[in-house]
C-alpha cells in the first residue's frame, strides 16, 4: 500500500510518499514520473520520496492513503525492521 502525508516540508510545497515495499514505492514513482534517482534513503525502512501536492493529489486519485504527517512517522517507525516485497 502507499501513503502521503500532508504538507510537511518547511516549503509547504513538498510532502513524503512511503510504501509498505521498495517495489510498491517504485511502480507508484513511475506512474507518477518522478524520476526514480530522487529517492529518499533508498534501502532503509526510511525510504521515501518528496513529492509535489499536484504528485500526491495524482498518488491519492491511483490509491494512495492519504495520513496526517504524525501517523505516517508513527507507521513507519513502527514498522518491522525486514521490509517484504524486495
């Protein structure tokens, strides 16, 4: 599954996309045609992208989850250390 938060850069312009696999995460980014290379923390439970609020609105409109930016910090802190789907 995906998740976005809301506006959570201090640009308010960006917010964070996350996944519950790398491979999950990648097909979203390609649909969306953020470059690939933009990845945040590639290969740690941390992994995400920053994404534009015209990018998430397309992410959610594919079925993407949207969360506040604290449950999505809880979430992925809460996440088992061994990610599946790699």
């Amino acid at each position: 599954m995906i998740y976005v938060d809301y506006h959570c850069h201090w640009t308010r312009e960006r917010c964070h996309m996350v996944a519950d696999s790398h491979d999950e995460l990648a097909r979203m980014a390609y649909r969306l045609k953020v470059p690939f290379d933009s990845i945040q923390y590639l290969g740690t439970d941390d992994e995400h992208f920053d994404i534009t609020m015209e990018e998430r609105s397309r992410a959610i409109a594919f079925g993407a989850t949207a969360l506040s930016n604290e449950r999505l910090h809880q979430m992925v802190k809460s996440r088992p250390r061994a990610k599946k789907g790699r």
